[in-house]
C-alpha cells in the first residue's frame, strides 16, 4: 500500500553530539560541558576533577545560534 503525503513542514533533524554536549535550563540558557573530561586524569587533584563537572552557560551569541539550529528541538523536550 503506497504511502500517503504528508501535508505541511518537513521535520528537522536533530545532531546528536550537540544534543548530548548541551542542555537547557528552564530559563532557557544554554549550558556546556567542559573540555578535557575524556581521558588522562589521573594525576590531577581532585580539586580540579570535581570543576569538571560543572556546566558554564554558552556567552557568545554565535554558538548559541549554532547551537538551537542544530538541535532545534532541545527547548521544546525541556518544558515537558
């Protein structure tokens, strides 16, 4: 049985590494992680380990433009 036309707008895909690299608060801000958590921490104290973990907001205007044309649905998921 053929497939029927869809009517309206295509859906957008998502990119998956910046989905999984960003989230958004529920103020809206973009958060990102840190570089540098893959590998080859041992010797570092664990002082410097635990700011790892934290997030820092995305400041530049261009990045958080790439960043919602990349991942266009990421604030819609966050309100749910």
């Amino acid at each position: 049985m053929p497939r029927k036309p869809r009517e309206g707008k295509f859906k957008m895909k998502t990119h998956k590494a910046t989905a999984k690299r960003f989230k958004m608060t529920g103020s809206g801000k973009i958060m990102r992680t840190k570089i540098g958590k893959g590998h080859l921490r041992r010797r570092t104290p664990d002082r410097t380990k635990r700011l790892f973990e934290r997030m820092l907001p995305v400041k530049t205007r261009g990045i958080r433009k790439k960043v919602r044309r990349l991942a266009p649905y990421m604030d819609k998921n966050k309100k749910k």
